[in-house]
C-alpha cells in the first residue's frame, strides 16, 4: 500500500489539472491583436474557478499574434507560442507557482516553486 501524496504533491497535481484545462480548453480559439485583452481575461477567470486556484495571468502576446496571422481574415489560432501564463495554486497552506513560456519551440509548462 503505497503513502497519501504529501500537500506539495497534491498541490502539483492541481496546477497540471489546471495547465491540461487551460491549454487544451483554449488552443484553436480564433485571436486577434484587438482580442487579446479579453481572451486574457476569460482564460484567467475560467481556470481561476477552479478549486485551489488563487490566481492566474495569462498574458496573449499581440506581436506574436499578429505575426500568426497568414491569412486575410484577420485572424490566427491560439497557441502555446503565442501566450505566457503564470499560476498560484494552494493547496492545504501549500502554494506552488507555475509558468507556461516558450522553450526551443515548445510550450513548456514548469513548477517555478513551492511555498509552506
């Protein structure tokens, strides 16, 4: 019989939960430079509903998005490339910090710290 996850696992846990909901949730929503602060703003408040959330700061980058833009509609799809994101999850006084950016090519989604 294996031991319970310690608060610090479970607290990890919570914020891949919310990076799996909050990246494959949004990846393909229709975004524009005009759109980007209420894109923003949805992502943060949808993932910030979840249980231990504390808070979420999604950050769409409009020179990115205006460069994913290769066709005349105005428009390119949201990707991990085009936006960086932060989170504090608490679980049981056990808070870790999280962060989304660009890692040769690839959205990597890391644990920045853990915080008693």
């Amino acid at each position: 019989m294996s031991d319970a996850p310690t608060d610090a696992q479970q607290a990890c846990f919570e914020a891949g939960i919310k990076f799996g909901s909050l990246y494959h949730q949004f990846a393909g929503t229709p975004v524009s430079p005009a759109s980007t602060d209420s894109l923003e703003t949805a992502m943060a408040e949808a993932i910030g509903n979840q249980p231990h959330c504390e808070w979420v700061s999604v950050d769409i980058l409009d020179d990115r998005v205006a460069d994913a833009i290769d066709h005349d509609e105005g428009y390119a799809e949201l990707t991990g490339s085009l936006m960086e994101v932060e989170m504090r999850i608490d679980y049981e006084g056990t808070a870790v910090r999280t962060r989304m950016t660009m890692e040769e090519g690839y959205p990597r989604m890391r644990l920045v710290a853990i915080e008693n």
